[in-house]
C-alpha cells in the first residue's frame, strides 16, 4: 500500500469516526432545546478552569522532563512545554499528527535524535494507560452504585476484578522475562523467522523504559502521573457548575474523573482530531447514565467541555508555534551573523 493510499485510508477512517459518533450523539436531541441549554449556562464556571487545564499541560511538560532527563539534560521546561503545546495544537488538526510533532520541535532545539525523543513520547503513553487503568478501578470503588447502575447487569465485584488482572497482566506484559517465555512458548514452535523478529522488536521498544533506572524516577511518575489526570478531572467538575443540575443532583469529583477515564479511554481507542465526536458522545451517554439527564443538556456540557479544551490548545499551541517558528529564524539569522563576520 502506498503512502497516498495509507494516507487516504487513514482519513477516511478519522472521517467515519467522526460522523458515526456525531450521529449517535445528536440522533435523539431536540435541537431547540439544546440551543436553548447552552444559551442558559453559566459560562464563567467554564471560564475558571482554563489555568487548570494549561497547568495540566505544563504538569505533562515536566513528567516528559523527567523521562528524558536520563538520556540528556532535556533543558529548561518552558520549551518542553512549548513542544507539548505545538503537539496539541496539531493533533487539533489531525489525530496523532501531534504525537510525531512534539519530538520533532523538541529534537531541533536540542540538537539531538528525534527517535530517541519519538521513544520517549511512547513510555508516556504507555504510562497513560497504566495510569488510566489505576483510576478506573479507583473511580469505580468510590462510585461503584453509580456505575453499576448505568450499566445494567453488570456486577461490580467483576469489573474491579477483570480490571486488577488487566493492570496485572499489563505490569506482566513489560516485563522482559514473561514477554520472552510468551514468545518462545506460543511463536518460536511454529516459525523460527517470526520469533527473532517478534523478540528483536521488542527489545528495541524496552529500550525506551530503560531511561527510567531508580525507584525515585518511578515514585516521581507516578505523583506527576496522577497530578496530570488530577488537573484534568478538576476542569470537568468545576464546569457541571455551568448547569443548574448541581442544584439536584450530588455531583462528586470521582464522577468528572470517571467522565475524564471514558472520554480518554475513547480517545485512545478511537482517535479523531481533538477528540470530537467520540468525546462528545462518550461524555454524554456517561452524563445521561451517571444522572439521567435529558440528551440536550447531556450534550450540551460535553460540547461546552471539548470546546474549552479544544480553545485552549489552539490559542496557546498556536502562540508557542509562533514562538518555536521565531526561535528557528533567529537562530538561522545568528548564524547568517557569525558566517559574515567569519567572511570579513
């Protein structure tokens, strides 16, 4: 398959995400009605939790800090942060596009191999999903009546278990040992050729966790991990009180951060720029599940909360793409500089 065709295959799959959550996400909603929800919020609640959410950004520039920290001395965190920024604002554009970006701007400042960056932006995901993982268990023992409630039939007591042994059989899935045995066990009996191929690629892909060598890197990740997922769930709190329900309804901050666990979660398996449409749909059907709100106002606090997210990574990863495009002309102009002085 060519470049082209890949490309095209990709949009048209980003396209259908986009489309098919949007639709089942409007399907039942009175448009009026949802007009009018939104006209009638209190838009300054959505407001305040604007330094939150950049502050949950620059909480993610300083754990990328402390992954890097280990192959080279990363530099001052404002411009990790401005890379984490440009990541944003291109992965507003196209899902992912970001993910490649980020490692990019941060290479050029530094000087230094964009795939030992790109290795890097790979343990963060992968502690993303660990950490997701840890909240969702959290999330459900102290919201456990609630959830069980939106999801009929389901029982409880196997949702915490079937997602301990996720955890555990993810905490084992990175361990080099079990991954070799696993290997050797299930691959190696029937074909030799995939079995070196399969353990070479692994091998290259642990070496992106051999940057995090003490207990005290781990310990360090693990408290700016949750603070990360801490300052997303705070934003999603402080805006149910855009709404008149919060006067009705109990609302607690382990029901936002189950609302940030499914969205992310979402996301991660379904991605489209900037979340839209899954995200929409995913916080609505949990919004209608967790209270039995009606679709309109469902929905209208999920498009409230993407759009907030959605302005802030555009103004503010638009601001730092200036900055990084402005860092790149004066050093070009720097160096124009010393070549004259070199010439005369």
């Amino acid at each position: 398959m060519s470049g082209i065709q890949k490309n095209i295959l990709k949009w048209s799959l980003t396209l259908v995400l986009i489309i098919g959550s949007t639709y089942l996400a409007v399907k039942d909603v009175d448009f009026d009605e949802l007009v009018s929800v939104l006209k009638g919020a209190n838009y300054l609640w959505a407001i305040v939790p604007i330094p939150i959410i950049i502050l949950s950004h620059f909480i993610r520039a300083i754990r990328w800090k402390t992954i890097l920290k280990p192959i080279q001395e990363p530099g001052p965190t404002i411009n990790l942060f401005s890379a984490v920024m440009v990541g944003y604002f291109f992965n507003a554009i196209l899902p992912r596009l970001g993910e490649f970006v980020r490692p990019y701007v941060y290479a050029k400042r530094r000087n230094t191999s964009v795939s030992s960056a790109f290795a890097t932006i790979i343990v963060e995901r992968v502690i993303d999903v660990f950490t997701l993982g840890f909240l969702f268990v959290i999330a459900f023992i102290i919201s456990r009546d609630k959830i069980v409630e939106m999801l009929p039939g389901v029982d409880a007591e196997r949702i915490i278990m079937f997602s301990v042994f996720v955890f555990v059989i993810l905490l084992f899935g990175f361990y080099p040992p079990f991954v070799n045995y696993l290997l050797r066990f299930l691959v190696k009996p029937f074909s030799e050729k995939v079995y070196l191929r399969l353990t070479d690629m692994f091998e290259k892909f642990r070496k992106g966790f051999t940057i995090i060598k003490t207990p005290g890197s781990y310990i360090r990740l693990a408290v700016e991990s949750l603070l990360i997922w801490a300052c997303y769930a705070l934003p999603m709190y402080i805006m149910f009180y855009c709404f008149d329900f919060h006067t009705y309804i109990d609302v607690q901050l382990s029901d936002a951060l189950f609302l940030v666990i499914v969205s992310g979660i979402g996301v991660t398996i379904a991605p489209t720029p900037s979340g839209i449409g899954v995200m929409h749909f995913l916080i609505m059907y949990a919004m209608m599940g967790l209270y039995g709100l009606k679709e309109e106002t469902a929905l209208a606090y999920a498009t409230i909360n993407h759009a907030v997210g959605l302005m802030v990574q555009l103004l503010v990863g638009g601001m730092f793409l200036i900055r990084e495009r402005s860092a790149k002309l004066s050093l070009k102009g720097t160096m124009n500089t010393d070549e004259l002085e070199h010439q005369s």
